[in-house]
C-alpha cells in the first residue's frame, strides 16, 4: 500500500519504516507499517484515535521499542541495540501534546539545557540560539518566563524552539494542537506551517485538516495499526478512495453529521 | 439525660462548656494543693540554671544543631544516591532496596549500637572520630533511609513526559536525572524533607545512649548529666524547651511550606 511512497533511491529518506509492529502486552497497536518521509516532506498522519498514529511516531525515536520490523532514521537503524541512539535523537525533534516543557527552567532555560549539556555548547552560543529560535515563533518578548506563566500555545510553541534549538533534521509532532484552546490553535500552526515551509522534514500526527490538507505533501490514514492509504494531502483528504477514509473524514469534517448505516463497520475492534 | 432534648448544635456548645469548667477545675485543684517552691526547686531551680548556663547553649544546644546539620547533609545526599539508584533498576537497586529496608526496619538505637559498639568491638575497626563520629555515621545512614524513600516518591511524582521530552533532546538517562527529574522532585520533597529534619533533631537525642565525652555531649546527654549532677530535673526541663524553641518554628515551617508547595509548583 506504500509503494509508491519509496523512493528511487532509499538512501534519500530520512525515515524509513519497514515491517513495524508494537504490541503492548496481547494488544497488537501497530501492525506491519511501512513507510518513508523524504528528505524535506511534510506527512501528515491521520486516523481515528486508537488507530495507533501516535505509537508510530514515538516508534520512530524509539520513544516506544518496536516489537518487530525496522526504523532507519537519517540512515541509522535505531532497533540495533549497537546504534548510539541519543546521537540520532539530537538530529530529530519532537513536539508533544502535552508540551512537556521543563517547569523549573524558563523558556530561554528550556532552550538551552539539552544545548549545553548534550551538544556542549557553550552558554553563550546556546543562548544565542535560544533567542533566535524564541523570537522565531514569536515569544521574544517571553523568553525569560517560567511556562506556568504562559498559555498553552506559548507554552507548545516554546517547545517547538526548543526542539529547534538543537538544529535538528527531521521534525516530529504528536498532536501538537490537541492540547489547546481552539482560538491558540493558529499561532502554533502558524509556526508550523513556517517551519514547512523552510523546508524541514516533518511527521506530524494531527486532527488538523485544514492543516493536512494546505501545508503538508502527503497525508496517510491509519486504522486498527495499519496504513489503509495515503496520497498526496488535496487529494487524498477531498477525494478519499478507501471506505474507511470517506467515514472517518466525513465524521471529522461534519461532526454533526451522523450516519447510522456507516456506525457497524467503522469500529473493527 | 436533659442534654439529649437539646439541638445536635446546643448539644455540642453545653460539651464544650463542660470540658471547659472539668479542666478550669483541674487546673485550680493541682494549683491549690501544690507545693510551688518545691516543684519549682526540682523543676526549673534558678540556681541550677545558672550553673548549666552557658553551656546547654555554647556546648548542648550547638551540638545537637550541628550533629543535625551533619546528619541532614550526608543523610539527603545518601538519599539521593539511594533513591536513584532504587529507581534506576537491576542490581544497582536491589542493593538500595536491601539498605533502605535495613535500616528502615531495624530501631535507630540498633544502628547506632552497630557504629558504635558492635562492628568496632566485632572487628576492631574504629570509625574516625571515635564514638562521636561512629554516632554520626549510624544517623547518616538511618537519614539516608529514610529520606531515600521520600525522594524515590518525589521523583516518581514527576511527570513520565518530562524523561521522555529529555530523552528525545538526546539526553542520556544520567543527564535525564540530573537536569530535569532531580530538580523537580527535589522541590517536590522539600515539606517532607523538613520533616525529616524535625525528627532527626530529636533522634540526636539517641547519641546519649552512646556514652558522648564531655565537649561532645548535645542536649539530651548534658541534661542527663546535670539531672545526676545537681539531682533536679531543671537541665532536663530546660533541654526540652530548647529543643522546642528549634521545633516548633520548623514544624510551623513544613505546615506553610506544604501550603505553598501543594496546589501547583
């Protein structure tokens, strides 16, 4: 179902999923995923929740070991227990629903920690850094706040400096906007979208179809732990070809809309 | 049986009443029938205090705050290492376990006979400092105990997506620790922490049990001492009263502290 996402040349994608599987005790979460992000691509991933797109993601930084299968990562084989995987971590950020950022450090102090003490810079050249990615997404004027004093969408957009902040690769993001208030939502995509358009490879697990569908390359659907299909973002989201797709994006796009004849067959749990 | 016709509310009022006038009452009767000078001359007798003044200060009381201090310091740092070592899994935290359930579970009194009796006299081995210095180290050990459950607790309490927010920035699982989940729970802890302080300040009291030389002796042991030596409980009395003026503002402290801590960081 993937083919056509496989390069000519496999050395070109940055990630490279194959066979994966992640079974959380006798719950098959991920069931055989294939797929690659090229060099430069934005993907969305979309899917109803427990289809298991958030697993793939914390899978790909080995946030989540895989059961089976393999996940290269800028050329690395991050399932090979020989592989130094905090090395590859440094090159690919992650954005979480939960922005995750460090209490006890302001905004500057989120920016700069993992600066200093994982790629050793110095201080002075991590603060720098740290500003220029702040004043980036538009938190110049909230560098020195603790991110109890911020909103949601500063908050997540700090987070997003901070992964930026380590000059990273490849850009992953686990519903960055679920988390917050509809009318914060903007600032963040925004943010994103800038990002895309700088020509970062990003994966980017979302509920955002205006997103998907504007700003991204490609959008893969996954249900029940596989990818039931994918296409590039316009086409696939206006003109879904897989029955499971038409549902889920008309139930998403028109939640009032509820039609009882579809309900028996979307729910293969 | 007519307080049962009163409201729950009227009821409550009359018991309070009563238990006011029963302790007025007494109070007057052990004020009346007592002998003050007596009492006054075995319990807080002038001439006594101003013969153990000024070294229930100089010597007792900075005594006990310095064996304290010490014993808070190495104790939290044991603790800290304890509890790192607990959480970090694999033999590293099968020792921890079997220390912290040790010297949790056996009297703080047996740890100390260990330090300063049973392992010098077993094996001849003195600990440096002498019978002091081997106190001290049975009270570094019970602290670090104690205190290693507090912060395992304290950094179990820090969120899960805090490592794996570090994690994903490439930090190791020893920086993970250091820079995000230490500091965090570290504040965590800081009311239980100083609870523990409370407790070991009185739990210095212990050493007396020890047998300390006469420049080492805290609180508790000079007021021992002056009980045998002018046979009035005054140094006791006294001694008491000290503790309690370090106690209580510290107590009061944990009760502000857990206040301001508790709601959000």
């Amino acid at each position: 179902m993937s083919s056509m996402a496989t390069p000519a040349s496999a050395g070109l994608s940055p990630i490279q999923i194959r066979g994966l599987r992640k079974s959380f005790g006798s719950n098959e979460v991920l069931r055989g995923i294939d797929l690659d992000v090229l060099e430069g691509e934005v993907v969305c991933v979309i899917g109803p929740s427990g289809s298991g797109k958030s697993t793939l993601l914390r899978c790909v930084n080995l946030l989540e070991q895989p059961t089976a299968g393999s996940v290269k990562l800028l050329g690395e084989e991050m399932t090979d227990p020989d592989v130094e995987i905090n090395q590859v971590r440094t090159h690919v950020g992650m954005v979480f629903q939960a922005f995750n950022l460090f209490p006890h450090l302001t905004a500057l102090g989120n920016c700069m920690i993992a600066q200093q003490q994982v790629l050793k810079r110095s201080k002075a050249e991590a603060l720098e850094i740290a500003k220029k990615n702040l004043t980036m997404v538009g938190l110049s004027d909230r560098m020195d706040y603790h991110p109890a004093k911020l909103s949601g969408g500063q908050q997540q957009r700090v987070a997003i400096a901070r992964a930026l902040s380590m000059d990273p690769k490849i850009m992953l993001f686990d519903e960055p906007t679920a988390a917050l208030d509809p009318e914060l939502v903007g600032d963040v995509l925004a943010v994103m979208r800038d990002l895309a358009q700088a020509g970062m490879t990003m994966m980017v697990v979302t509920h955002e179809m205006a997103f998907a569908r504007d700003v991204s390359d490609r959008t893969v659907f996954m249900d029940a732990g596989v990818i039931v299909e994918q296409g590039p973002s316009a086409q696939l989201i206006s003109n879904p070809g897989h029955k499971r797709t038409q549902i889920f994006l008309k139930r998403v796009l028109d939640p009032t809309h509820i039609d009882d004849s579809e309900l028996g067959e979307t729910e293969p749990d | 049986m007519a307080v049962l016709k009163l409201k729950p509310t009227q009821r409550a009022r009359a018991g309070r009443l009563l238990s006011y006038a029963v302790g007025i009452g007494v109070i007057a009767l052990v004020a009346f029938t007592a002998d003050w000078p007596k009492l006054q001359h075995n319990f807080f007798n002038p001439d006594v205090i101003a013969k153990i003044f000024p070294n229930i200060i100089v010597i007792a009381l900075r005594n006990t705050l310095l064996y304290t201090v010490v014993a808070f310091v190495g104790g939290s740092l044991l603790g800290i290492l304890l509890a790192v070592m607990k959480v970090a899994g694999g033999p590293l935290s099968w020792f921890a376990i079997a220390f912290i359930e040790f010297f949790r579970g056996v009297p703080a009194l047996m740890t100390l006979f260990l330090f300063a009796f049973i392992i010098p006299i077993a094996t001849g081995f003195q600990f440096p400092g002498g019978t002091i210095g081997a106190g001290l180290l049975g009270l570094v050990i019970v602290t670090g105990a104690y205190s290693a459950e507090i912060i395992r607790a304290g950094i179990e309490a820090v969120a899960g997506g805090q490592s794996e927010a570090a994690r994903s920035l490439g930090m190791t699982q020893g920086q993970t620790m250091g820079w995000i989940v230490l500091p965090q729970a570290l504040r965590i802890v800081i009311p239980p922490m100083t609870n523990e302080l409370v407790m070991l300040l009185k739990d210095t009291s212990l050493l007396f049990s020890i047998g300390l030389a006469a420049p080492d002796r805290e609180l508790t042991t000079f007021g021992k001492d002056g009980l045998s030596t002018y046979a009035s409980a005054t140094p006791l009395i006294v001694a008491a009263l000290l503790y309690l003026v370090v106690t209580l503002p510290l107590t009061y402290l944990v009760s502000k502290l857990e206040k301001k801590l508790d709601p959000k960081r």
